[in-house]
C-alpha cells in the first residue's frame, strides 16, 4: 500500500517495498542501497547494523541469530506500516540469522523518500520497529562464558 504524495508533481512509487528479506547468507549494503535506489527520491538513507566485540561491558565471544517462522510476514507488516506513514518512494531490508562474527553484518535497511528528513525519520522507524517487533532473536556468549538472549520472550 503506497502512500500519496504530499508534495505537487510527485507520485507514490507503485510498489516501494523492493526487498524483504531474512538471510543466513552475508548481507551486501549495495544490494539493498541499490534496491532502494529511486529516480524520484531526493534523499536515501541507510542503515548498517554490525555485530560488536562487546555488549553491557562485557566482551561478546560469539552471537547467533535465529527466528520465528512468521518473521519474514511480520517483517512485511512494519515495512508496510512505515510506507503508510512516510512518503516512501523504495524501501529495503535484510536481517541475518544463523552465527555471526565481530565485524558482520547483522542488518542492512534503506529508505528513499522525495526529501532526506523523511527519509530519515521513515528509516529510523523502519530500524526501530524491526528491532522492537519482528522475532528474531540474538544469543550472546561473553569471554567470561556466561551467555544471553535478546528480544526472546
């Protein structure tokens, strides 16, 4: 569902969702900037989300990433809640799951918007509500072996 624009002489791009995805194979930021690529859009945002060597003062060891079955549904819903919301004209998104090393990349996300504060906002709110509502779910081991669990109920 694509929005109007609010803007004289721009048009809502006819499908901005271009890319959803939840991979167990390393993401590529070009794939996803490229997605969200837009001839009509004066402003791209992107945001790359990395795996770190420590997480509340502890040095992380390991992180693995799984997820629930409905993920890539639920996944679908906040990117379609975003694109209601924002004058998105291309919009793309791609998590990892599966064991994951310092330096990867965990989640790659773009919006393209006619200007760059919505483009901005539309992407921080993708980010945002992908992290707070679709299940996925990240195990942490730490140096000292003690291990948790983010985002499991």
């Amino acid at each position: 569902m694509a929005r109007t624009s609010d803007h004289p002489g721009e048009q809502a791009a006819a499908d901005p969702i271009k890319l959803l995805a939840i991979r167990d194979t390393p993401l590529s930021v070009d794939e996803v900037f490229r997605a969200a690529g837009d001839d009509a859009a004066g402003g791209t945002t992107l945001f790359v989300g990395t795996v770190r060597n420590h997480d509340g003062g502890a040095d992380v060891d390991t992180l693995g990433y799984s997820c629930h079955p409905s993920a890539e549904a639920e996944l679908r819903r906040v990117a379609e809640k975003v694109v209601a919301d924002y004058p998105v004209r291309a919009l793309a998104a791609v998590h990892r799951v599966g064991d994951l090393r310092v330096g990867d990349l965990a989640v790659v996300v773009a919006v393209s918007c006619p200007h760059r504060g919505e483009a901005f906002e539309a992407c921080r709110k993708l980010i945002d509500d992908l992290k707070h509502e679709v299940p996925i779910w990240k195990h942490q081991t730490f140096s000292d072996g003690t291990e948790e669990w983010v985002g499991a109920c």
